[in-house]
C-alpha cells in the first residue's frame, strides 16, 4: 500500500525565511501529487498538484513543489514566507481510487 | 457557489448516541468520502463511494456507516458513538477517481464524544 512521508512536524520560521517542507511517498507505479493547505479554523485547499511534464510545479500565493521521481520526492518550497502563511500542510498522493495523505507539517511563521 | 457542505459543523454527544453528520454537494460530483483528521496522524479516509449506491472501506471504517442513496449526499452514521471517535471529520468530493481529480473538502465537523 502507498504511503507518504512528511517528517518536520511542525516549523517555525520569521517572517522572509525561506521555506522547505518535505514530503516522501511510496508507490512504484504512476502517481499524482497534491500539496493541500489547512489555515487555522478552515478546510482544507489545494495549493498545487502535478500529474505530468515539467517537475516544478507553481501554485497559489508564491508556492512552488518540485517532484522528484528519482527520490520518491515533492517538497514544497516558497521563498519568502509571510505571517499569513501560518497553516498546516499536507501532502498527498492520488493513485486509483485512493488518495493518501501524509501527517501533515504545522507551519507557524513569527512577524 | 460549488460547495461542499456539513452539518452540523461542531457536535458534543454521549457514548452511544446515534449520530448523523451529512455532507452534501453541488457540483454533481460521482466521488465522495469521508476522513477523520487527529493530530499527528493526519487525515484517514474512513469510507468512500464512487457513486450512488457503491461505498467501500477506507482506512478506518470501524464503528462508522455510510449510505450513498443520492448523488450529491453523503452522511456518515456513527451508530454508538465511543470517545475515540472524537476527531474532525471531513466530507470531500470529486468528479471521480482516477488519477488526475483533486478532492474538493467540506468545512469540517468537530465531534466529541464524552
């Protein structure tokens, strides 16, 4: 069965910092990929997904995940984090009929 | 508006109380499921349909029942609710399964179960 891996649980960072958050996933066959976004107190959103093509994906607010097949990899990544980016991540994985979610990485970002 | 939505969004019940939370969608969806999110563990599919009248076992669909009796709705019973139960619950659906359909998530329902 597939799994995926997020192992910070929860970072903090000012304001500025640049942002990594891993994610690891075990599957051996086609896969798609989903970062997801939680603000405190709302449902989870989409932040970005990729299906195919080019390995760097851009979503919303300044976001960006790069796959790494080789890896079994798709970290997210922003430059420049702000206050508001405050919010639990989590990252998925999407195989037939089945979409997996890692634990999550709480994110607090200090003004 | 495409929405999915929930109700009730916040419920304190009793050890076995039968409950109901619904989940509906707008957006004639034929996937629809149910997931329990607890800290540290993320969020675990409870049951899914791939529409109506098809539901399957997720990850952890002890103590809970689903029906699929229309396209847009899809409650999740919890026929004698136990304190373990206690989590957030998230209806999600989406056109369907495959591969390339990301999952639209209702606003969630805190329950607890004392």
């Amino acid at each position: 069965a597939q799994s995926v891996s997020q192992h910070n649980h929860h970072v903090i960072l000012s304001e500025a910092a640049s942002l990594e958050l891993g994610c690891n996933y075990s599957y051996g066959g086609t896969v798609n990929l989903f970062w997801y976004v939680q603000y405190p107190g709302q449902h989870l959103q989409l932040l970005l997904k990729y299906f195919s093509g080019d390995p760097l994906v851009k979503g919303i607010k300044g976001f960006e995940a790069e796959f790494i097949k080789s890896k079994f990899s798709f970290n997210l990544r922003k430059p420049s984090v702000q206050w508001s980016d405050t919010a639990e991540y989590f990252c998925a994985v999407n195989v037939p009929e089945k979409l997996t979610f890692g634990t999550g990485t709480r994110l607090t970002i200090i003004p | 508006e495409a929405q999915v939505t929930q109700n009730p969004r916040y419920l304190i019940t009793v050890t076995g109380k039968k409950l109901t939370v619904t989940c509906s969608q707008n957006m004639n969806h034929e996937y629809m499921s149910w997931y329990r999110q607890d800290p540290g563990l993320g969020l675990r599919q409870i049951y899914y349909s791939m529409n109506v009248e098809v539901t399957d076992k997720g990850d952890v669909p002890e103590g809970y029942k689903v029906s699929r009796k229309e396209k847009r709705n899809f409650p999740l019973i919890l026929e004698s609710p136990s304190p373990n139960q206690t989590s957030l619950y998230f209806c999600a659906s989406s056109p369907g399964q495959d591969l390339y359909n990301e999952q639209f998530f209702g606003p969630g329902t805190r329950l607890t179960v004392l």
